[in-house]
C-alpha cells in the first residue's frame, strides 16, 4: 500500500475538492473515491495472483464491500 498512498491522497482530496459542504455528501464522495482507486489495484493483484471469472467476480465484490465497511474515515469535516 506505501506506493499506491500518495496517488490515492492526491486523487481523494481532488475529488472531495467537488463536494458540497455537507457530511452526507463528502461520505459519498469519499467512498467513490476510495472504490474507484483501490477497487481497480484489487483487481489487477488477484488477477495476476490467478484468479478469473466468478472467484475474481467474488473476490471484487468481498473486497469492496470490506473496503466500504471498514475503510471509512474517521470523521470529515
């Protein structure tokens, strides 16, 4: 994840530049931005890793559900 950190940063704050100034809208922002950068990394790791179809159809759905779950910040202000 330390080479991917930087580029995510980047892209997170351009697109959280694009909210409204309210929690609801920056939620969802930042969870667009957190599955449209780390979703597509996922993907491309258990592909090369060997998997296809439906365990990689699986694996992006578990994945993403986890990273919406378990990814979300702290608080945003």
């Amino acid at each position: 994840m330390v080479p991917v950190a930087r580029p995510y940063g980047v892209w997170r704050d351009w697109l959280l530049q694009r909210t409204r100034p309210n929690r609801l809208s920056k939620f969802l922002w930042d969870s667009l931005a957190l599955v449209s950068f780390q979703v597509p990394i996922y993907v491309a790791i258990i592909a090369i890793s060997g998997a296809s179809g439906r365990g990689l159809l699986l694996g992006v759905i578990g994945a993403t559900v986890m990273m919406l779950a378990l990814g979300r910040p702290s608080k945003l202000d």
